[in-house]
C-alpha cells in the first residue's frame, strides 16, 4: 500500500522515547492490510505489538478500553488526526497522508465548476497536504477559493465525519465546494451541512462528479424517518459507548424532553450500533442517536425503525423546525 505514509522512522522513535513495552496498533479498515508489516516493524523495536482487529471508524473510535485490558503502554491509532483530547493511554496519532497527485483530477473537476466563481475547498486529513497545489490551480483557474478554519477540525479546510464546521463557516461566502479524496462520505457531509453543489474530485479512481443528487435522495430519506418518528410511543434513546462518543447528559436531556411529551424513553448503552443489535427490542418504536451521528446518515433503510440524529429529533419532537435544523447541521449531533 505505497499509496499512503505511515511514518515508520517516527513510529520506531517515538517507541523508543516512551520506552513502550507493549504497542496496540488501530487502523481503519482500508488500512488493516498494513497492520502486519507494522506489527513487525515494532517487534524489531523490542517492543510487543498488538493489532486491533475491532472496526475503528474514526478518531473518536480509540481502542483505550481494549488497550487496558491487553496491558498495552502505547496506542498508535492511524488514518486520523487528534481529536480525543483526555486519553487514558498514550496515543500516537499517525495522520497517514496519501502520496497520490492530484493534478490529472483536478482538471477532470474544473468543468465541473464552470458555473460557480467562489469555490469553498475541503479534505480529510489524508490530503491537508495538497490544499496549497489545489487552491493555486483553482486561483490560475479563474476562481477564487477560502477554506475554513474555525481551529476544529485539526487543520483549515479540513472534515471529518462528525464536524463540518469548516466548510459551514464559509457557507455564505462560496457558490459551491470542492472536496479532495476517495468516495462519498465526506463530500455528503458536506452537502448535506450546506445545502450547496459539492464535487467530488478522487484521487484514488482519477474520476470527478457532483454529490448533490445522492444529496437530495438521502434528505427524502431522512424526512421520511422523522415522519415516521413523530408517531412513536416508545423511543430509545442510543447512549455510544466509544470514548469520544459518548455523551450521556445530552441522552439524559432528549429522556426528559421525551417524558414530559408524555412518551416513554429508555436509555440504552452501545458500543457497536448495528440493525441486528437494536432488532432485540421489537416494542421500541423509534430510536434518538446520541453517539456518531453518521450512523443515522449513511444507511437508515438498513434499520427496521427510524434512527434519528439529535437534530432529527427535535424536528420531529415539535422543538425545532426543519430548515432551522439544516442550517444547524440537521446530521451533526
């Protein structure tokens, strides 16, 4: 996989500085391939190493639980930048940054930007490093481009699942975004947070397209969902249990909220949130999801009840109007 640098000489010297004994490696499932090589690399430290096999989804998915259990002095979590900031084991973050260029997609997206003049410009962190290059062309282009920077995310311009803050801070100010990597994930989020024309430009498949269709498919979706919610008795209230995800007083708030709408709302504590785990409670009518919140985006048909974001839910509760919560992040908990 030389399309991405895992830093192995700051790997080995950081080991050596913390005089680790015992190193659990975490990588996100495109990664997972690399993790014997790594694993050897750290036993030539004369260090232990330890692969984490369970799914890590993002930066807010630290493996500190398992890491204790294991005895590990030492977790080096790749594919993302820092955002867990009180972790109770050592944890390197190892941001691995691809190596791909960027230039024979770049002119693949130009015409997909023909009819927009301010370009909003955004990545995830695997691509932090090629914004100057891109920004330049789109400015030798004809455009003119702003990024983001509201200090979280890590870096200007950048997104991760859960916050779009970046590209939200400059909504008013673009006639549509530019997104730099691989698929649609991040480029929905996006959309979806802005309500602008996002495109696409891939890197990994050299190919450029608009989201905004995918878009608007999954805002029907979702408005579904809420309609279906508003008719629940029984609403489980979802409470992550992944260390950045957790957040226990907004569960015990929506539970209150619920209860003097004179519903009933249980709370119920996950780590994994999967379609067949919640399938156990047949007499739950609807779900609230206060952990990652793209759980609730990326695939609602695949639950057999309505799983819906905090936003969502105030929506459908009464307290909050739609358009309200679109321009608050209606997919942001």
């Amino acid at each position: 996989m030389n399309h991405f640098d895992f830093e192995e000489e700051r790997i080995k010297q950081e080991i050596q500085n913390l005089g680790a004994k015992r190193v659990l490696i975490q990588m996100p499932q495109g990664l997972k391939p690399e993790a014997p090589r790594i694993a050897k690399l750290i036993d030539e430290t004369g260090a232990l190493s330890m692969i984490s096999a369970d799914s890590c989804y993002g930066a807010c998915d630290i493996a500190s639980n398992e890491a204790i259990s294991l005895g590990a002095d030492l977790i080096i979590h790749f594919g993302h930048s820092k955002f867990v900031k009180h972790i109770p084991i050592p944890t390197i973050y190892v941001e691995t940054r691809a190596l791909t260029n960027t230039a024979e997609v770049l002119e693949k997206a130009l015409p997909l930007l023909n009819n927009y003049l301010k370009i909003g410009l955004a990545t995830s962190v695997q691509h932090i490093q090629t914004l100057t290059e891109v920004r330049e062309f789109l400015v030798r282009s004809g455009k003119t481009v702003i990024l983001g920077n509201t200090g979280h995310p890590e870096y200007a311009g950048q997104v991760i699942g859960c916050d779009y803050s970046n590209v939200k801070s400059i909504a008013d100010a673009v006639d549509a975004y530019l997104f730099i990597g691989g698929g649609i994930f991040h480029a929905l989020g996006i959309s979806l947070s802005t309500s602008k024309p996002t495109i696409v430009a891939d890197p990994y498949d050299n190919h450029a397209f608009s989201v905004t269709e995918n878009a608007q498919k999954m805002l029907k979706q979702h408005w579904t969902c809420i309609e279906q919610a508003k008719n629940a008795k029984n609403i489980g209230i979802i409470i992550g249990l992944k260390l950045g995800q957790k957040r226990f007083e907004a569960a015990l708030k929506i539970k209150e909220l619920i209860e003097k709408q004179g519903k009933v709302a249980y709370l119920i504590a996950l780590r994994e949130i999967t379609p067949e785990c919640l399938l156990d409670f047949p007499t739950i009518d609807a779900y609230v999801n206060t952990a990652c919140p793209r759980i609730s985006l990326d695939a609602p048909e695949k639950f057999a009840k309505p799983i819906l974001t905090v936003n969502e839910f105030m929506v459908a509760s009464g307290e909050a109007s739609w358009q309200s919560m679109l321009k608050k992040g209606l997919f942001e908990n």
